[in-house]
C-alpha cells in the first residue's frame, strides 16, 4: 500500500510539474506604437480660404480650435435684424422666401432655393398655393421647409378669420361677402363652405364641404342641411371661390343654387344667398338679381338679408 501511495504521489506531482511549466515566464515586450497618420482635411468652401479644419465640426483659426459656424451665419442675422428694424415691406420676394426659409434649413444657403422656387412658380403668391408634391420636386427642398411654406397661408386665413369672427355679424349681402372672402381669399382650389347663422344673423358655424380641382368641386346638398342640423339654426348662405379669377357663376353654380334652395325650402331653413370670391371681387346671387331690379350696385350691396330679398330671386335664374 505504501509503494503504490508513492507512485501515485509522483504521478500527481509529475501531473503538475508540466503545467507549472506551461506558464509564460517571457518578459514583456513593449508593444510598438505607430506615428498617427494625419487625415486628409475636408475641403472648406471659399468662404473659409486659409482655415484649415482639425475635426469634422471644428476649424482652426490662428492656431486657435473653435466650433464651426455656418458660412452665412453673419448674413441671416443681418436679414433678421433688418426684418426687426423694417418689416417685409422693403424686401424683395426672395429675400422674403429667403428669410422664412431660414426657419427650416438651418445650415444651407436658402438664397439659390428661394430664387429656385420663384423661377418654378412664378410669383410669391403661387410658391404658398403650390401642392406640397409640386414643392418638395424643387431640388434642396425637403419636407419640413414644405410644411413651413404651405403652413403660412393657413395661418394668415386663420389670423384675418379671427378677426372677421370678432364682428362676425351679417348685417348685409356686403358683410357676408366679407366674411366669405376671409374664408376662401388665395386657395388654389375650389372649397365650398356652408355658413350657418343664428336669429340675430350673427355666425354660429362655418363649415368645410368640399375641396376639389382648380375648376370644380363636388357639392352634396345633404351636407348643407346636415351642417345646419347640427348647429341648431334655420339660416344658411354657401360661399365657394373661383381660383382663376372671375367670379360668374357658371351654368352648372346656378344649377346647384336652385337644388340646394328648393332642398332647403322642403326642411323650413332659410337659404340666404350663394356667394361666388374670386380673388378681390366676388359675386352674390341675390345682389345680382337686386341689380337686376330697381337696385344700383351699392344699394344691392347695403341690403340686408332680414328683407327677404332672396324670395324672388331664384324664379328669375330658372330662365
């Protein structure tokens, strides 16, 4: 027993002696470092000739690190203290477009962009009233900068709306023409709104039917009496506007004028008169027929709804 508990002592031991040996006694060897190799400098626009960048955020200047600052920064504050100083009223519309531009492209040149979309659509005016597909095939305009440009003229339709609502009485077929227009002024496509007013002619509702093309839009009579339905009143007139410019109606407005009277006279509500903007004339059917009449232009503009005037206006447009 005791020679086999010899043997197996040394084969324990002749079991660890190779493993004690496999361990790395070799001293260290300084790993061996590499010079950096400089990175090739992003070029700089001529703006910033004789700088030299030491970062893709920095410029070197006079030896000195700094954080970049876009190359027109110094021009857009120029622009916008000029705007403080003077309002919109001497500026040029690119550098109108311009300015709004900066708003949503914070690190390019809007300059070349704003004369782009002025060359594309010809007028300030036309660049708001474009499709947002239409701006954003203008090259550098992306979608948040199309937002912004469609977002203006909403805004503005609100903010004239907002004040049309604070003397949003209809005192007059002039006063509903008015208001009408605060609803439809520039849109570049035909809208049709029914405005619904209380017994005091004052405006309880003014609501969106339809949209359609530059020359047509759909018309359901069954919207016009459902919006008044739902506002509790029993006085309507619709308003829709004629984007190219004329306001006449055509063969097919007087066609659904006379639908939505004979539907509206069948449910006991009052339909007021039919209002034609296009762009700053408009045209009202019952004015027309007072012209018609004994009435000048100005007296058919001053006369009040309360009259009763649209009574005897419809038969004649039948002819």
């Amino acid at each position: 027993m005791q020679v086999v508990f010899q043997a197996r002592i040394r084969r324990d031991c002749s079991v660890l002696e190779p493993s004690a040996a496999k361990v790395n006694t070799k001293p260290r060897t300084a790993r061996a470092t590499s010079s950096k190799i400089p990175q090739k400098q992003p070029a700089l626009p001529p703006a910033l000739k004789g700088y030299s960048t030491t970062g893709t955020n920095r410029i070197k200047v006079k030896g000195k690190s700094t954080k970049s600052e876009y190359p027109h920064s110094g021009h857009r504050q120029r622009l916008k203290e000029r705007f403080r100083r003077e309002g919109l009223g001497g500026f040029e519309d690119h550098q109108a477009l311009e300015l709004l531009l900066f708003y949503a492209i914070p690190r390019r040149d809007t300059n070349e962009l704003a004369h782009r979309l002025l060359a594309a659509f010809g007028s300030l005016k036309n660049v708001f009233a474009a499709d947002v597909g239409d701006l954003q095939s203008i090259e550098g305009l992306g979608e948040h900068a199309a937002a912004l440009l469609k977002l203006i003229p909403e805004i503005a339709g609100k903010y004239w709306f907002a004040e049309e609502q604070d003397r949003a009485k209809i005192t007059s077929i002039g006063s509903a023409a008015s208001y009408a227009k605060s609803l439809l002024y520039g849109r570049p496509m035909e809208h049709f709104y029914v405005i619904c007013l209380d017994t005091a002619y004052r405006v309880k509702s003014a609501s969106l039917l339809s949209k359609g093309s530059p020359t047509d839009t759909p018309v359901y009579i069954r919207h016009i009496a459902e919006a008044a339905f739902r506002s509790g009143t029993d006085k309507v007139f619709v308003a829709h506007n004629h984007p190219g410019g004329d306001p006449k109606p055509s063969a097919k407005d007087i066609e659904v004028t006379l639908h939505i009277k004979e539907a509206l006279d069948a449910l006991s509500i009052q339909f007021l008169d039919h209002i034609i903007i296009a762009e700053d004339d408009y045209f009202s059917f019952v004015a027309e027929q007072l012209v018609r009449g004994d009435f000048t232009k100005e007296q058919a503009v001053r006369a009040s709804y309360r009259t009763g005037v649209m009574q005897p206006f419809f038969p004649g447009y039948r002819k």
